[in-house]
C-alpha cells in the first residue's frame, strides 16, 4: 500500500507533536439525567469537521512506541522460562510465559556471566528484571535482561521432579541392560513425518545401507501422545526384534512431555529388550532417558550407538584375516626350524648314541660319587678326631684329678685361715674377759662392797627412803650373804648430808 504524503506546514512553524501511542484518551462527556434535555449549542453555526488522525510512517511509529516503552522504565516480570537458547556468539534467548502471554527475553554476551547464577531449565519460574526494547525491522518487542531472580520451578517442571523422584524409589533408574552388538532387527518408535526419523536413516546410510530396521509410526507430542508411544514400544516388541530406539527432535519441554509421562516409562521398563532413547538435544532429558538401558544425546547418536558401522567392521575383518595369514606363515616358519634343529641331532641319526650317552653319564655319576663318599668320609673321620681330643680334655679323671688338687689347696688355706681365726679370736676374747671383769659387781663387791635387795629378789636398794621398818633385806657380800631386818630408817639430813642408812 502507498503511503499517504504528510501534511504541508509553513517552514518557520514549529511542528506540532503527533500524539503517541500510550498519551491519555479524552475524557467522555458527563453522563445526562434522565428527561434532561441536551445543552444548547453555545452557537448556531456549523460545528467544523473533526482533524483527521495523525498520519506516521512506521519508522516514526516504530520510534514513538519505542519512546513510550522507554518511559516505562526498568521493570520486574514474572513468567515461566520456555524455549530457551544460546547462540554461538553467546547471547542467550527465551521466552517468559503464563496462561494469557509470552513476553520475548535476551540477555546479551556482555552479562550473561553476570545475570545467569543459577541453571536457566524449561519450566522454571523466575523474575526477570530489565528494560523493553523494539525491534524495528521485524516490528517486535522483547525485555532486555540485567537480573534474573529464582521464583521457584513451573508447574510442568515441579511435575517432573516429582515423577522422577517416585520411579527413582522405585528403583527403575538402576536397570541398564548390555546392548547387542549384532541385532538381528532394530525397532525405531518414532513420527515418521519428523526429523528424528530423517536423522537416524541418514546415518543408517552412512553407517550399514540397509540395515534391518522396522519402524512404528506414532505421534511424538499433543494429547494422547504418550499412550500411542507406549502401544508402538510393545507391538515392536511383539515383532521379534531384538532393540528398540524410541527417538525424537529436539523442543520445548512441553513438546517433549509425553516422554515424561508415566504410560511410557512404564511400558520401557515392562520391554524384555533393551530399549536406547535418543530423545531432542543434548541438553533434554525426560523421564524415559532415566528408565531406558542407555540414553543418547541426539537420534543421530541413537543410530550411531546401535547400528554397526559396516566399513569399521570390514576393515576389522581384514585385518584379522592379515593376522590370521601372518600367525600362520610365523607357524611354518617356526615348524620348519624346529624340524631343520631335530634333523641335525645325533639321537636321529644313531639310536645307539641315547645308549653311549647315558653310559658315559653313568660313568661319570658313579665317579662323583665316589669322590663325594671318599670325602665325606674324610671329614667325618676329621670331626671324629676333634671330638676325641675334646672329649679327652674334657674327661672325669683329668677333671677328679683337678678338683683334688683345689681341695688339697683349699683344705690347707682353710686350717691357716681357722688356726688365725682362732688366735684372733682367743686375744679378743682375752681383752674382753678383762675388760668384763674390772667392771664385773664381784669385782666392785671385793674391793668392800655390798649388794642389797628385798628379800625374794627385787631391784637393788639405792635410797633408803624407799624403805619402811620391818622390811626384810638380803644383802650380797663378796663371799656369801646375810638377811638383815630394817629397825629405823634416816633421811640424808640426819646423816649429816650423806646418804641415808637403814639400821639393821
């Protein structure tokens, strides 16, 4: 469609702003009572026609909005991430979405480090913080990122977690089955109108051409999807083959949730062959990845993972034919030495040398042995001398006849030693006897001296206070003794300082 011209304006008139998209409309005329009849026109005259709409290009509308969406400045959205992607020059994309909208996000290379602190997974709910932008050429808006918050994970997501947790208990992710290496037929459950299919023929091709694969169609995503997946799984099974790949393109995780649907785990995990999943991209992982016996990455590495590669295993054939060959000239060779060896044996040429040869040993056997006899014999007769001189030094009588020489010795050094003994003895003794005898009482009882004692024994009498009259006393003379009665008994002071005397 042709554009309209502007409008012509005088060159020194200033030009009057076109409103934009977001400025306010007029207000409505106030609502009139019932039976109140309009307001007169303030004149009679022909009411002017209304200004057209102003007239924009679509780079000036393109301008104008983007200025409103400026004036809205930085703002916070909340939505559930989808459909995102990186590019290979490291801008990442996604959209933001609930039940009424999606909203396009871009977080640009500069800040991806920066903005993206936690795993950006389909599904989960997060804010996004930043400014809208517009995009002229294609006449679209989106949210340029600067911060982006974890509000938790969708529902679809919180789904998952929650399915893989319970098949998890169940103990459906520990089963991994060997593959064959040699399947007589490969099932493939996959759309045949997809690119999974495309991709796993494409490389069947390159791999082994015409490889036995039979095919159950079924759809891959929508309503009804996950049942029809699990009925193709068991009627390939039905058919005999020996492994089934369930293969899919990549997608959202809404496009890609029938592969989380508990119909499809359970039929994988009733399969009696094993099943290999090569299910979106690299980064997709649903729930049948988790149950099957191996998961791929992508329906081309699927293919690679169960379809032989014909060329490498030709090449591996030959080169065990080569070995084959080789071993088997390395055989003769060794085989023909080894005959070329025994030929040249005299044992072959003369059976009487095996005779000649064990004589001559036996020759030279019984001469060693004799010699080992002679010299054994030799050193017994050695070590039996040895043993006579030892046991000779070492007899009872040269042993008796020493001992008595130490007895007599010592029977000599014994009656020196007591006859000193006694002598030392006999003075000691001596000394003593007089020494005792100077300070013997008979000794002090000669020189004059008496004893005296109670009579019946008792201690000496020192004091004569401990005396009383009538008591009876024995006192000891030098020769014999006499009883003597005390009659009066006198202090020291009456003796004139003396001791005190008993009258007797």
């Amino acid at each position: 469609m042709a554009k309209r011209p502007a409008r012509s304006r005088p060159p020194d008139e200033a030009p009057e702003p076109a409103p934009g998209l977001f400025d306010a409309l007029p207000a409505p005329a106030p609502a009139r009572e019932p039976g109140e009849r309009p307001p007169e026109p303030a004149s009679r005259e022909p009411r002017p026609e209304p200004a057209p709409p102003p007239l924009f290009t679509v780079g000036q509308l393109s301008s104008a909005i983007h200025q409103r969406l400026n004036e809205l400045g930085r703002v916070r959205v909340e939505g559930e991430v989808s459909q995102r992607k990186r590019t290979a020059s490291g801008h990442v994309y996604f959209d933001l979405k609930d039940p009424g909208a999606k909203l396009a996000c871009k977080i640009w290379q500069s800040k991806a480090a920066q903005i993206l602190r936690f795993e950006l997974v389909e599904g989960a709910q997060v804010i996004a913080w930043g400014r809208l932008d517009v995009y002229a050429p294609q006449g679209s808006y989106s949210l340029i990122v600067d911060r982006l918050e974890a509000r938790g994970v969708g529902a679809l997501l919180a789904e998952l977690e929650r399915r893989k947790a319970e098949l998890k208990a169940r103990g459906w992710f520990e089963r991994k089955r060997a593959l064959p290496a040699m399947p007589r037929c490969i099932g493939l459950v996959t759309s045949r109108d997809g690119a999974a299919l495309r991709d796993f023929l494409r490389t069947r091709s390159l791999r082994w051409p015409g490889y036995p694969v039979r095919l159950c169609h079924t759809p891959v995503q929508g309503p009804g999807a996950a049942e029809s997946i699990a009925a193709a799984l068991r009627a390939l099974e039905a058919s005999g083959v020996d492994l089934i790949v369930l293969a899919r393109g990549g997608g959202s995780l809404e496009d890609l949730w029938a592969f989380n649907e508990l119909a499809v785990a359970e039929a994988i995990w009733a399969m009696r062959v094993p099943v290999v999943t090569g299910i979106g991209h690299e980064s997709d992982v649903t729930v049948a990845d988790f149950v099957a016996d191996r998961r791929a990455h992508t329906p081309t590495d699927a293919a690679q993972s169960v379809i032989p590669d014909r060329a490498e295993l030709d090449a591996r054939v030959a080169r065990l034919g080569h070995y084959l060959v080789e071993a088997m000239e390395r055989q003769m060779t060794a085989r023909g030495e080894r005959l070329e060896r025994a030929r040249g044996r005299p044992v072959l040429r003369d059976a009487a040398w095996i005779l000649a040869q064990r004589r001559r040993a036996l020759l030279e056997g019984h001469s060693r042995l004799d010699a080992a006899l002679r010299g054994a014999l030799a050193r017994r007769a050695e070590k039996a001398a040895r043993a006579a001189t030892r046991l000779e030094r070492r007899s009872p009588r040269v042993e008796l006849a020493r001992r008595e020489r130490i007895l007599v010795g010592a029977r000599a050094r014994l009656g020196a030693a007591a006859l000193r003994a006694l002598v030392g003895r006999e003075g000691e003794l001596a000394a003593k006897a007089r020494t005792l005898q100077a300070v013997s009482p008979l000794a002090v009882l000669g020189r004059g001296f008496s004893l005296t004692r109670p009579l019946g024994g008792g201690p000496a009498v020192r004091d004569a206070a401990a005396l009383a009259p009538g008591d009876v006393l024995e006192t000891e003379l030098a020769r014999g003794s006499f009883v003597a009665r005390v009659e009066s008994v006198r202090s020291p002071a009456e003796n004139g300082g003396s001791e005190g005397k008993a009258d007797a």
